[in-house]
C-alpha cells in the first residue's frame, strides 16, 4: 500500500488563497469570511485594465480592417477604371462603325452628321436627367426658407 502525505495541501485559487469548500462553511466559517477583501480600488483597476485591453483590441480590429478595406477598395478602382477604359474604346468603335456602315448608304458626310445628331440627342436627354436629380438633390438638403 502507498504510504499517505503526512499534510494534503488544500486547493488553491488563482490568487493563492485557499478555495472554500463545503467543510470550510460547515465548520462555522460563512462563505463570505473565507473570501478576500475587495476594495475600490481594486476594481477601478481591474476594470481599467480590461478597458486597455478592450481599446487594444479594437485598435488592432479597425486597423486590419482598414488594411482589408484599402486594399479591396483600390482592387475596384483598378477595375472599374479598367472597365470604363474598354467601354469607352467599344462606343468609339461602334460609333465609327455606325458612321462606316452608313456611309455606304448615304455617303460619308450625311452618315457622320446622323451619328453625331443622335450621339449629342443621347448625351442631352442624359444631362437633362442629370441636372432634375441634381435639383432634387440640392432641394432635399436646402433649409425651409431657401425653397419658398
């Protein structure tokens, strides 16, 4: 048979002190006398440290997604610029091709004016649309007095 410790060390907490258990509050002792006494002080302290702890953390948060969102946001500017580099180039290929196709049919000189006509129609009908959401806009963040 195994020879017995002549003390057994009673559990301890974290801080060190003893934990309480059932024949601790059984032999007289209250649960709330076992335990340390807690100050103010303390606490403030507990609690500003989690509170660096936290701001660090949130930091560090914001930081990576700043970097996942600068580095997403510059990946969309390359090719949205990309995109509106080719699609300008097909509408200028269209619109030469339009003028050559009609001018086979009318000449040259009447096909380029058509083209031109409806190319600037287009554009106008856009900017007038343009400019009614841009009055909308300016009118929803004018004050009272300005509208009337």
């Amino acid at each position: 048979m195994a020879q017995q410790p002549e003390s057994i060390v009673p559990p301890v907490r974290d801080d060190g002190l003893p934990l309480a258990t059932s024949d601790s509050m059984t032999a007289g002792g209250d649960a709330a006398d076992d335990m340390p006494d807690r100050s103010l002080l303390g606490d403030i302290e507990a609690a500003w440290q989690d509170g660096k702890t936290y701001v660090a953390a949130e930091l560090a948060f914001q930081k990576t997604r700043a970097r996942f969102s600068t580095a997403k946001l510059k990946s969309v500017v390359i090719y949205g610029v990309a995109a509106v580099f080719l699609a300008v180039l097909a509408l200028i290929g269209l619109t030469v091709g339009a003028i050559l196709s009609l001018a086979t049919l009318i000449g040259p000189l009447a096909a380029t004016l058509i083209v031109v006509a409806m190319l600037l129609l287009v554009a106008f009908v856009l900017v007038k649309r343009a400019s009614s959401n841009w009055s909308a806009l300016s009118g929803a963040f004018s004050s009272e007095e300005t509208r009337s």
